[in-house]
C-alpha cells in the first residue's frame, strides 16, 4: 500500500481541523485548553484510506501566529498540501507565511480549500476564489484546483475526497532505502508500555524488536511495539505516520525534535553548509552572524548565519552560508529547512543542507565558493569524490560517509567501486570501502620518497630509515594507509623495505677515503674486546675519528649486524654476544635459574656489563626474570 502524508495550512480559525475531522471523523484537537478555546495550538493527527490503495497520513497544524513552530515541527514530512482558507475571510497574515514556509520547504503540490462556504453569497465566493488565483501565481500551487466546501453541510466533501486521492495518486511513493529516520513530534507515556514516540518516517524501514539509537542524544533503546494508524504492524516504512513505543529510556530523556535512526545512521553537528534563500517580502536584510531560529524537521535551533561573499544578504537573494548553531543537530544533505528572526518572530528564508559537519570555512575564499558549489550542484559521484578529495590524508570509509550523505549504503558502494575503477581513488588495504583520492595519494607518495631521499643526503652511512621515523616524518597518520604505501612502492621498485628498515631503490653505503679503514678499525675494537667491550668515546679517542660523518659508521656495522647495541652507546660484538648467549642458555639448561652474581662469575664481567646484558636477554625473550634470578623461556 503507498504512503503518503498530506498536511494543512492556513490562517487561525480558518477551519482547517473541522475540514479534517468532516473528511475522517477524527477530531484531531487532542488537548483540554484546544478544545476550551476552540483553536489548534499542537499539531493533530488523522489517516483516511483512499480507493487508490493509499494510505493518507494527514498532519493538522496549527494557524496561530504564536504557534508558526509546531507548524514547521508538522510540515517537514508531507508529501502535499491542503492550504485552508476561510472564505468570509479571505487571505490572512498566516495564509501567507504558511504559503512562504511551504515553498521553502520545497513541497511540490497540493490543493487549496475555501471552508466556510454556507457563510458567504456566491458573487463574494467568486471574488474570494479571484483574490486566492492571484495571491497564488508564480508559486507551486498556481495551477491546484480550488475547491469551495461547507465542513458544516458536507456540500463538496466527495469533490475534495476526489481532488485529494488525485493528487496522492501522483505522488511519487517513497523508496525504503537509506537510513531510517522519524523526527519525534510527540512524546508520552502509555501506562503498562512506557515511553511512546510519534513523526513521520522520512526514509528506511525499521522493525520490532530492533535497536535504535535517539539523536543527538546518542541514548539507545529497543522498539517494543509500531503502531500505523491505529494498527499494530511489524515494520515502520517510509512515508507512514508511525507511533513507536520505545523500551530502554523514559519520556524525561527525550524531546521533540530529536530523531530516530539507527546506531551509526546519523553525525549530529553544531555547523551545517547550506544553501539560504531570504524571502522577497522579509523585512530586513540578514547580515553576516545574525542570529536566527533555525527550523529543521521537527527541532528548533538559534543559529547564525555566517556569510561566506558578502557582508549581508538582500531580501529576495539567494547565496551560500554557514550555519553555526547552539546546539547539536541530526541532519543531511538534501533536507530541507526554514529560518525565522530572532525577534520579533518572523519567517525570513530557508534552503537546503548541502555537508553535514563541515570544517569552519573563512569568508571571502574563492575555493570556499566552488566548494559550496559542487556539495550543491555535482551530480552524485562528483560530490563523493570532492569529499574523498577534502577528508585529506585519511581517506574516506563508507561508515563515515553513510551519516554525511543521503544516499543509500548500496547507491554509495556502487560510487565507490567506480571511483577505483576509473583511476580516481585508490582502494585501501583490501577494504573495498575505504577509499584515498587519488591526488592525495600521489601527495603522500611523492612525499614519502622525498622524506627517504632527504634521510639518506642527510645520514648517507645508515642502509635505511625505521618504519616508524618515516611515518613520524610523513604526512600519513593513519598505520594502514602508510602501510598501502610502503606494498605499493616496492611492488613498482622504487623503495626496499628490509624487515622494519625502508631505503630508496638502488642506495648503498658508500664509503669513501678512509671510512673503509676506520670501520674495520671500529669492530676491531669491539671484537678484540670481547665480554668487556670499550666506551664508544674511547674507541672514537683511541682512532682520532672527531668528524661527525665518521661517527657514523658505528650505523654502519649495527645496520651490517656486526654490533649489536645492548644499552644506550653500550655495544657488544655479534660475535661475542652471541657466545655470551650460547654461555648463557647452557648454563640455565644444567641449573635451572642464575642470580646476577652468578652471570657476573660465569662471564667474569663487571656489573656494568652484567645487568644491561641480563636486561637485553629479557627484551629479546631468551630469559626471564623471577624474582632475582632469570630463568630460561620455554621457546628460546
């Protein structure tokens, strides 16, 4: 069965929520001080099922100047509008504010009804019904029927019944892909059930049973039971008026305006890039940072407007801003919202979200502008490779674009496999969903090899550079991107990664003059030394080396595997270590366990020597410490 939502609009006591209850039998004043005073101040709720096989939600606003707020809270879901106007009266302020917020909210059709029929001579309904034509050309609905009714007599009930069914039938039905969200426009309690919320689902499905996350709270609860017009179902789609009865939070923790989604469905966000409109008839132009009320779904925001070209902006024009709101928010791109002055209250524009939780732009930049461009007018896979291009460094996963985007998770898969198949990002460490622009990548490419040619002009004794050293002086953060770089690098051979040492294609120590000698000298020293080896200032002393470039060729024989360092400028000879090990593991395999004291006698060495070699043993999982003895390891 479709679903579509039809909501009303219209002046105070225009009749909009007698219309309804004449056209359903259901009154949708719900509340004592309603039904006291006789006008609407919340929103109201009522379904019809038309002979097309639809379901018709209908949303019944609110009229009152004061009450304009529950009327967006109400108008962000609908499908088509029923716009009310009274025909003793004619066209009132809120008749026009209502028209104004419908077509920034960008609803595509509807019908106009002239209520209060039996109250008025057939010249003055012909003259209301020319006055009505005229306020209504240019706009969405200049080309609607309009439609005379008496909710009293039920003269002309069947005739809109037949307009509504219609125009419902044209609509297009909604898609059940994408993320699941309901903007909460009703929260209570039901005694022996607990919390229930209402809205009307704008996208997705969702199930008994199922986990949903409250934004931008981040509270968790599970759905205990759906309601569809009266009805219990298991499933909620999109486009239904869906009462949920939510198990896991209190009605205390949770508001209208927040919204119902699953876990990782939504980003909320204190700054949104939009596109705004300032309506031609608002009273004043918005300058840069003017605080407003900010209108999204079902939520209420103060915000402000930060200007990106101009110091402020006419009525009548359009650009693109940056909103910096109060509070959090749970939005995307595509969603539609409206804007009202501060004070005095008054709806002044609207637009549509263009990036969810954007960084904050500086005014006056040309790129700034283009980028608004692209997020506004690029078609699909334009935009998502401008936003792999702006995440940087560290690429773009699917899971981080899912809460940023309004396109579904198998719309956005099909995007990026043909991102990488055109050679315009490349795929990350086997993760087909974690893409790198393929700029940036060729950035961090070229600036690895720049990283290992400085370290080999700067250190040209030492064979190569630690992984680790150059991630540290890279602009890689991320440990698998760096890793994705290092595969690819040596697939086409322009580096040579040796175990944890990575050097470019074709470098070698070169030694030159006498460096050959005095290297030779150096592991001299060490291997004639034995279990004691020298000071490394003494060595350097004892063979005159003072050039810094020749210190280095203790690198040199580490980066051979002809010292080895125990400690600090401790080194011992491969030789002789390996020998003091082999002592070592011998001795434990007869006696079980050695005290430092023991080692010292064994080796007969100091306790400078002992204790950093009993250290070095341990770190290299050959012994193990208990106590004040060491004892062999198992897998040594």
């Amino acid at each position: 069965m479709k679903q579509i939502v039809m909501g009303t609009a219209g002046h105070i006591d225009h009749g909009k929520t007698a219309l309804i209850k004449a056209i359903t039998g259901i009154d949708c004043d719900r509340l004592k001080e309603e039904k006291e005073r006789g006008i609407t101040i919340d929103l109201g709720f009522a379904y019809l099922f038309l002979d097309n096989n639809i379901q018709l939600g209908i949303v019944d606003v609110p009229g009152h100047e004061k009450f304009v707020k529950n009327m967006l809270a109400g108008a962000g879901g609908i499908d088509f509008v029923l716009l009310v106007i009274a025909a003793d009266e004619g066209i009132m302020p809120q008749t026009r504010e209502h028209r104004a917020i419908c077509e920034l909210l960008k609803i595509k059709d509807g019908l106009v009804v002239l209520t209060k029929k039996d109250l008025v001579e057939q010249d003055w309904l012909d003259l209301v019904e020319e006055e009505v034509r005229d306020f209504l050309h240019n706009t969405f609905l200049s080309q609607c029927p309009i439609i005379p009714v008496s909710s009293k007599s039920g003269e002309n009930l069947d005739e809109l019944r037949k307009a509504i069914s219609l125009i419902a039938g044209r609509v297009p039905p909604k898609i059940n892909e994408g993320t699941f969200r309901l903007p909460i426009d009703r929260v209570f309690t039901i005694k022996g059930f607990g919390t229930v919320v209402t809205g009307t689902a704008l996208s997705g499905k969702i199930s008994l049973d199922q986990s949903v996350t409250i934004y931008p709270r981040g509270l968790t609860a599970r759905i205990r039971g759906i309601q569809v017009h009266g009805k219990q179902v298991g499933e909620t789609i999109a486009g239904q008026r869906t009462a949920i009865n939510l198990q896991g939070v209190s009605k205390d923790e949770i508001e209208r305006g927040d919204v119902i989604s699953i876990s990782g469905g939504l980003c909320p966000t204190y700054i949104l890039n939009v596109s705004l409109q300032l309506l031609a008839d608002a009273p004043r132009p918005v300058k840069d940072r003017t605080r407003v009320r900010f209108h999204h779904g079902t939520r209420e925001i103060i915000g402000r407007v930060h200007l990106l070209d101009r110091e402020e902006l006419l009525p009548g024009q359009e650009a693109y801003v940056q909103f910096h709101l109060e509070e959090p928010l749970a939005a995307l791109p595509k969603d539609r919202y409206v804007i009202r002055s501060y004070s005095p209250i008054q709806t002044i524009g609207g637009g549509e979200v263009l990036e969810i939780a954007p960084k904050k732009v500086k005014k006056g930049r040309r790129e700034v502008i283009d980028h608004f461009t692209i997020m506004d007018r690029g078609e699909e896979s334009q935009v998502i490779e401008h936003q792999l291009l702006q995440a940087g460094n560290t690429g773009l996963k699917l899971t981080e674009l899912i809460p940023r985007t309004h396109l579904p998770p198998n719309r956005l898969k099909d995007i990026y496999r043909s991102l990488e198949e055109k050679g315009k990002a490349i795929k990350l460490s086997g993760d087909a969903y974690w893409l790198l622009h393929k700029d940036i990548y060729q950035e961090l490419i070229d600036d690895m090899l720049g990283q290992l040619q400085n370290f080999h002009t700067k250190f040209p004794l030492k064979l190569g550079i630690s992984k680790e050293e150059l991630k540290s002086k890279s602009l890689i953060s991320e440990e698998k991107i760096f890793l994705k770089l290092l595969q690819e690098l040596e697939r086409e051979g322009k580096i040579v990664v040796e175990g944890e040492k990575v050097k470019s294609a074709g470098h070698s120590v070169q030694l030159v003059g006498r460096q050959e000698e005095l290297k030779d000298a150096i592991e001299h020293q060490y291997l004639s030394a034995g279990f004691q080896p020298p000071d490394l200032e003494k060595v350097y002393e004892k063979l005159s080396i003072q050039k810094a470039e020749e210190q280095q060729l203790v690198n040199v024989l580490l980066e051979e595997k002809r010292l080895v360092r125990v400690k600090g400028d401790m080194f011992f000879h491969t030789e002789s270590l390996r020998e003091i090990e082999q002592g070592l593991k011998d001795f434990l395999k007869r006696n079980g366990a050695i005290t430092p004291g023991e080692f010292k006698e064994l080796f007969s060495i100091s306790r400078k020597y002992a204790i950093p070699l009993l250290e070095y043993f341990d770190s290299k999982k050959v012994t193990m410490r208990m106590a004040d003895k060491r004892i062999l390891r198992r897998d040594a």
